[in-house]
C-alpha cells in the first residue's frame, strides 16, 4: 500500500526540524531566555514592516493580550466568524467580553460582509477577522465598515504568513494581527502566538508587559519539543507495521505529549496551564528554522491547492471553495464541500489519506461546549451547513506531486463511480 497521506500531524516538520527539536529537548538549558526569542522577533519585525512585535506561548496568549490593551473588556462584544477554533474566541472571554458570531461566505469561508450590519450594536468595540486557511477575508470593506462604526479590526493570521490581500501583506491592515506557531499552521513550533501592531504606544505598552510575563514550565516546553520529535516520527513509520501508530498513541498515553487544546478550554472556555506567558528560546528556534522554509512551504501548498482546483472541478456531490489564487494567495489547507461525507472520510482513510475536520462544528473542536463560547445554535446558518459538509484536502509539503494527483483521484473515483 502507498504511504499514508497525512493533512495534520504538524505536515511541514521535515527531518531537519525533526533533528532540531530532538537535538534541544536534550539542551536544557535552551529553553528559556536567548538570542532566539530577538531574532524571531526581529523576522516578524523585518516581514511586516513593524517596530512593535511581541512573541508569547501561543496565539491565543496574544490575541487577549492584544484585546486588553485595546480597553476591550467587561460589557464589551467582539465580532468573531462562526467555523473558527475556539483558541481564537476564549481569548474575547478571558478579558471578560463576549464574542458575538458573525455568519460566513461559503465560497471562502470567512466573514459574509451582509452579515456584519445585522450583528453590531452599541456594546461592540472590535472585529476579529480570520483569514480562514489562508485565504484573506474581504479585508478592505470590513476596515471600511468598522472605521464608519468605530471598531478596531485584528487580523487572525493563524492560518496564513506571508500571504498577502492586493499587494499587501495579511496582518497589516489593522490595529493589531496574531500569527500562531502551533501545530498544523503555516510553520510549526508545536506552540507559539506572535502579535504585530504598527501604533506606537500600543506596541510599547505590549512590549513592556511582555517583559515581565514567565516562560512556560519546563515539562511544557519539552512536551512541544517531543511533540515535533514524534509527530515527525509517527508519520515517518506510519505504514511500518503498527511502528507509527504505537508511537502516536504512548506519546500521548504516557504523556510526553499533550494536545492543542486542553479540557478546560473546551469545556468552560478557561485558561489552558501555559496561558499568559512569554515564548521559551527552544521554540523560537523550531520556528526560525521552518521561517528559513517559508516561501518554499508557502509555494508547494499554493502549486498543490492549483492542482486540486484544476482537476476537481464539476465533480458531482462536490463543491470547490470560491478562491482565486492570485499571486501571493497561500493556503493551508484545500476544503471542499461534500455530500455523504461520512463515507467518504472512511473512503479516504482506507485508501491511506486521512483528510481534515476544520471545522466540522461552528466552534471548533467537537468537545467544545458551545454554550460556555456563547454559541446559539441557528444563529450563523451558512457556517453551520459548511460544517455538515467540509473536509480538508491535503497540502502536505512532505506529499509528493504523486501524492496529490492520488488524493485528487480517488476523490473523483469517490464521487463519480461509486455513486
Ligand atoms: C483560526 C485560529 N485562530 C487562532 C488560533 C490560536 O492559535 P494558537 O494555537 O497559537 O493559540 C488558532 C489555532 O488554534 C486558529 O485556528
């Protein structure tokens, strides 16, 4: 049998990241303060044309930093899209706002524009808006919007670096943007939140918290360095007997890894252990040594996304995302809307391609209690029916080009001779 295709599992680690990683969970002393954290610092700065840059444990770290010093707070509403990750709304919570669910365009998947006018009201201050697996979101009607409403507008670059909207770059346009370092996004550090804001006083106010907040506990910093270590591991011995599924289940059974989200942000929408800290050396490293691969990683995913829109199209019971791929466009992941989808996950799965699930609930991932995100069922219906139908299609940069023309055949196989 082929080689299992993988959509998740860090896909862009590769065995020098691989190497890394295993070499610095053995470096103890790396794990903390270093020239990492400023040379990190200072890629972002240099990218995004910024003076003001500060580097945390994860996104979401930086997002609710980033909205506390806005003032958002208490009796406040924020805009945040339905189809989203609940990392990005337990942010608004913590500083003691609500996050208020705009609808979204089923072609991109981001915020539907119609939708904003009918969910603003007096209590709302901000608009968070996501590029939604890499796509940029009709960002310049929505700063129009929020400058005719006094609203402050932050970028969730999550999914995207380096990608760009008309010429210019994703995570310049508003008050402040996040980029996330975590798993499965553009590149991986296993965790990581940056936060980018071009307002002088606002940068420093960042900046100077930023300096008293602590390093992630130890154990958690090597649990992320274990983390690239045996994801790298498991998909690299995945096919070999029950090699790569043996590592992937002790890792996490006996706890040298730990998941993305934690209980409590699922379930009550608390703090995770590692909230509010600043990012340890060790993982600014993993970081800078995959932003050395960007533009490589950026190119094969935006060649494999062409390949799949030029030869998935009219496939009955499918549906392709309204994108166009103009230069500097890169997405993440491929999503595609589908009918007995179900089916053909397990389809896939036994064929050796394990598609994606973002986001198959309007707050992700399934466990979330969609009460505790302030959730209403119903209220966001185009999010919700894309969340009965989509799965994510592979841009594994380590997928060779045959991989992808294996993924894009059995789809077609799938819905044009099983029906
Ligand atoms: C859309 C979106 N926003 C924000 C985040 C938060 O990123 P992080 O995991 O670095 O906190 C994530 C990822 O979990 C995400 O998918």
């Amino acid at each position: 049998m082929a080689k299992t295709i993988f959509t998740s599992l860090s896909p862009n680690t590769q065995e020098d990241d691989y190497k890394l990683a295993r070499k610095l969970l053995f470096k103890s002393n790396q794990f903390e303060d270093g020239a990492d954290i400023e040379e990190l610092r200072k890629w972002f700065s240099e990218k995004m044309k910024v003076d003001h840059v500060t580097l945390y444990e994860s996104a979401r770290t930086g997002l609710f930093f980033l909205l506390k010093e806005l003032g958002i707070g208490g009796g406040d509403e924020v805009i945040v899209q339905a189809f989203t990750c609940v990392a990005s709304v337990n942010p608004i919570k913590w500083t003691g706002a609500k996050p208020r669910y705009v609808d979204i365009d089923t072609g991109t998947f981001n915020i539907d524009i119609n939708d904003l006018q009918n969910k603003i009201n007096s209590k709302t201050k901000a608009i968070l808006v996501q590029h939604t697996f890499g796509y940029p979101a009709e960002i310049d009607k929505i700063l129009e919007f929020a400058k005719s409403n006094d609203l402050y507008v932050i970028e969730d670059c999550a999914h995207t670096i380096g990608g760009e909207y008309q010429g210019k770059i994703l995570g310049s346009f508003g008050d402040g943007a996040i980029f996330s370092l975590g798993r499965d996004k553009g590149i991986s550090a296993s965790f990581g939140g940056v936060v980018v804001v071009k307002r002088k006083l606002l940068g420093q106010k960042l900046i100077g918290q930023e300096r008293f907040l602590s390093f992630p506990a130890k154990s958690w910093v090597r649990r992320q360095l274990a983390y690239t270590v045996t994801s790298y591991l498991t998909r690299k011995y995945y096919n070999s007997f029950v090699i790569g599924k043996l590592i992937h289940q002790s890792s996490f059974g006996l706890k040298f890894v730990n998941r993305s989200t934690e209980l409590v942000e699922k379930v009550k929408g608390s703090f995770p252990t590692h909230a509010k800290c600043r990012i340890p050396s060790a993982l600014a490293r993993v970081a800078l040594n995959q932003l050395q691969k960007l533009d490589k990683l950026n190119s094969v995913r935006v060649e494999f996304s062409k390949y799949y829109q030029h030869n998935l199209r009219r496939i009955p019971g499918t549906r392709l995302p309204k994108w166009h791929l103009y230069k500097r466009i890169y997405p993440l992941r491929f999503p595609l809307l589908v009918e007995r989808r179900d089916e053909f996950v397990k389809f896939m799965d036994s064929n050796g391609v394990l598609v994606g699930d973002w986001y198959d609930v309007p707050v992700a991932p399934k466990e979330v209690n969609l009460l505790s995100a302030s959730y209403q069922l119903g209220s966001c219906p185009n999010a919700e029916a894309a969340c009965q139908r989509v799965v994510n299609l592979p841009l594994n940069v380590n997928m060779s080009e045959n991989g992808v023309k294996r993924v894009a055949e059995l789809t077609r196989v799938f819905f044009e001779e099983r029906r």
